[in-house]
C-alpha cells in the first residue's frame, strides 16, 4: 500500500510538470487576416448626347375627324371602321329635304328682289322713286344674293368626302340618327408611309435640351425592330392637364405596316453633348431612380461613393457625377465593404 501511494505521486507530479512545460511551450494564435480582396477598373471619360427617354402613341400626320357643316338626319354612311378610302371618295351625306327647300326659297326671293330693284330703278329715272328708295332696293337685292350664296354652300356640305388617301379609324354615327353641325361623323388616318408621327410629351427640362430636327430611335412592343426618326416639331407652350410639352416625332420611310394608336418607346439624342464618366453596371449598388452607390480604392481602402445616373446601356452606365475619369472603381468584391474597409487589389 506505502508503494503504491508514492507512484502514484510520482505520477502525478510528472504530469503537473509536463503541463507547465507544454503552456510555457504553446505557440501564440496567428491573428486573422480582415483585407478583402477586390478587383478594380479605371473609369472612362467621355463626350456624349445624353437621351432623351419618353413614350407616345403612333398617329398619321394627315389625320381628320370628319363632321357636316349643318345639323341634320344622316341619311348614308358608306363606310364602315377599317376600310381604306381614297381622297376625294364619297363617305357619307345628309338628307336634303330642308336644306333644299331653303333653297328654292331663297331663290325666289332673289328673283324677286331683282324686280323691284330694276322697277325701282326705272321709277328713279323717271323721277318718281327717290334715290334713298334706289338705294335701299339694291341693298335688299344684294342681301338676297348673298342669302342664296348661303344656301349654295350649305347645300354643298351636305357630303363627307376623304380628305386623304388612308382608313376609317371610327365611324361615329349611323344612318338616320340627327347629328348638330360641327359634330364629328368619321374619323380617317393616312397609312403611307411618309406621314406616321409618334405625338409624345417631354418634361420642361428635356423641352429646353431640344431644338427641332434631333435624330430619334423609336421602339414599338408589336415589332422586334427599332425604327429611326427625327423630331419634326415642339409645342410652345405646355398642355394644361398633363403639364408636359408635346413633341412629333417623324418617322422615317419604312416597310412594316403600322397601325394608329401604337405605343411607342422614343429616345432623342440632342445635339449637345455632354461630359460623363462610363463604369460597367455590375459596379453600381444600392441605386434608386437615377442615383446609386459605388465603391472606389483610395490606397488600401474602400471609399463609398454616391453617383448619378445619366442612362444605362448594355453593361455600361454612364454617370454624371460622383466619380470622375481617375478613379479606381471597385467592380468585383464590392459587396463584402463598407466605408473604410481595408482591401487588396488583385488581378
């Protein structure tokens, strides 16, 4: 029992030691490296139009809501929606009942009135009529003429004809209902080529960027191809519901068969350039609207930084300011940083 009481001291005594001689021996713990590594690239200064983005819808710039001058009882409509009508083609008449017996009546009272006109006349001569009466008969005789003059006319625009070459894009009235003059009966549109517009509104900031005869690129959801254009006119002065001021863009000459009242993407290119910064898309964080965030490398660390977008195309955003052509922007890695954060440049 004594011998086994003093190896077991031993024992532990020896493994005391050896602990002690392990902890003074134990390396220290390697601290851990925080760097991130990124990859960076140079931004690009350039010269370039900044477009102008904004919608509309397709209409022919020969385009009529066709209506008769007086009321009256429709009594044909040719046409119906859809049809293609030539310039000058017969579309629609009134019945001419009324309008015609106007007419005969102010025939005869210019008959009449060229009776008492000459009879007056001849009394005058005759010393009878005085010349206050010669007078007032030619007036008479002039108003009736100009009274038939009326009619003539009127009677005349008792016909809707084409006004252009094109297609019924509504009729709005049907035989034999009463329409007031003035009213719109037919609304046509031309179909060639050379007359499409696209009628689209602009802010009063992009107004001021254009001055007429900018180049256009028109993109329609119903074909896969883009179409080119020029801006043909801009409205003076801004429409009193939307605010917005109402620009047309033509269209040029093209094959594909447009219909009116397509939707229509439209970018115009001013002729003013203006001073931007490219960076690839996959650079940009956090963006809303036309502004975003990027990372630069200033030295060993990351710099955040807020843009503003002027537009994107492909892999590219264009950036008005924020970063200028000498920065490094960080494009890979940027989204393990924050502000400050230490970083490697790898390739």
């Amino acid at each position: 029992m004594k011998t086994t009481f003093k190896i077991s001291l031993y024992t532990l005594s020896l493994i005391a030691t050896m602990l002690v001689i392990s902890c003074k021996q134990e390396k220290k713990v390697e601290e851990t490296d925080k760097t991130i590594p990124v990859k960076v690239i140079s931004s690009s200064a350039l010269s370039q139009s900044q477009a102008v983005e904004t919608s509309g819808l397709l209409a022919s710039e020969n385009e009529a809501r066709l209506s008769f001058k007086i009321g009256g009882i429709v009594r044909e409509v040719l046409v119906k929606e859809g049809d293609q009508v030539r310039k000058g083609q017969l579309l629609a008449t009134l019945n001419t009942t009324e309008i015609s017996a106007q007419l005969n009546q102010a025939e005869e009272n210019f008959l009449k009135a060229q009776r008492d006109a000459k009879r007056t006349e001849n009394l005058y001569r005759d010393s009878v009529n005085t010349k206050e009466q010669l007078e007032n008969s030619q007036t008479v005789l002039r108003v009736a003429e100009k009274q038939l003059e009326i009619l003539k006319y009127n009677l005349s625009q008792t016909r809707i004809v084409a006004t252009t070459n094109g297609a019924v894009i509504q009729k709005l009235v049907n035989t034999g209902e009463q329409v007031e003059g003035g009213k719109p009966v037919l609304f046509i549109s031309g179909t060639n080529s050379a007359d499409w517009v696209v009628k689209c509104g602009l802010t009063d900031k992009d107004w001021a960027r254009l001055k007429g005869g900018e180049k256009a690129e028109i993109v329609f959801d119903a074909f896969p191809q883009t179409f080119t254009g020029s801006v043909k006119s801009l409205s003076q002065g801004s429409d009193v519901t939307s605010g917005l001021y109402q620009a047309e863009i033509r269209i040029d000459r093209h094959e594909a068969r447009l219909a009116n009242g397509l939707f229509a993407k439209v970018s115009i290119f001013p002729r003013e350039k203006t001073d931007m910064v490219s960076i690839p898309v996959d650079a940009l964080i956090e963006g809303e609207n036309d502004s975003a965030f990027v990372f630069v490398a200033r030295g060993n660390m990351a710099q955040k930084k807020q843009v503003k977008i002027a537009y994107l195309e492909g892999d590219k955003a264009f950036i008005l300011s924020g970063v200028d052509a000498s920065s490094k922007v960080i494009r890979e890695g940027s989204a393990y940083l924050a502000d400050g954060s230490v970083i490697k440049i790898v390739q």
